[in-house]
C-alpha cells in the first residue's frame, strides 16, 4: 500500500497511526514496515498524545543540525560563497538531510491479530525536515 501526506511546515511530525492500522486490520500475525522514499523527512515511533513531545524531538534536532548552520558549521564553496552546511549550496537543505538521516527513512511493527503491537502511547510519525511538501509513504505487511 501507498499513501500520500501533504504536510504544512518546513519541520512537522504527523501521525500516520491510523492509515497504517487501516492497511493492516485485515492482516493475522506477522511485521509491517513503513517506509519514506524521501531523503529529507523520515519515519519514527514515539508519544503523540503530548504534543509537546514532537516539539521537544524537533528542538533537539535543531540544535544538532540548525536551519541555516551556526557558526562552527560555517563553508566556503568554491565560488567564495559562505554556506552553512556543504550542501547549502545546492538547495539550502543541508540540515533536512541530516535530521532525516539521524531519525531514518523506515520502522518495523510487529502486528497481531491485525493490530499493531505499540506501546500505550506509541504513535507512526511522519517527520518532515523540508517541507512543506507532498509526501509518499510505503506500506508492506510480511
């Protein structure tokens, strides 16, 4: 299964839970993967009954890889050009490909009697690095 999520902000995190539990009630025993073939956003679980908790993901990764660079991230690229990070010279979003690779293009659930197997406040989030944007996830339950 396929799906597509247009997100709104440059960096979000939205809850995929339901669409993925949608694809999977029918299903017995077995795992399912989710998957983003994007190289700027990314697939997590974690908490989203507190909001508060996506923000706090999206503050730290701000911090390890800021929009725009700091000044220990400072490049020079061959035409003379201060860059923040290398990447920045192409299109600007070197920080998006940082965070998506730290947080990973993928996660595997386990599923039982057609439900995922998540903890209690365990979630599916889209993590969007570079948006907004129209966004594909990829479904398969093994």
């Amino acid at each position: 299964m396929e799906f597509k999520i247009q997100t709104k902000k440059r960096e979000e995190i939205v809850d995929i839970t339901k669409q993925i539990e949608e694809f999977i009630k029918e299903t017995k025993d077995g795992v399912c993967t989710v998957f983003v073939p994007h190289a700027t956003c990314a697939i997590l679980i974690n908490e989203n009954y507190d909001p508060s908790v996506c923000e706090d993901i999206l503050k730290a990764l701000r911090q390890i890889a800021p929009h725009g660079g700091s000044p220990l991230t400072l490049n020079q690229s061959k035409e003379g050009k201060i860059v923040p990070w290398l990447h920045d010279k192409i299109d600007g979003n070197g920080d998006a490909h940082i965070k998506s690779a730290i947080i990973g293009p993928s996660e595997t659930i386990p599923v039982k009697d057609g439900k995922l197997q998540l903890g209690t406040w365990q979630n599916i989030g889209l993590a969007e690095f570079d948006g907004p944007r129209e966004r594909k996830i990829i479904v398969k339950f093994i």
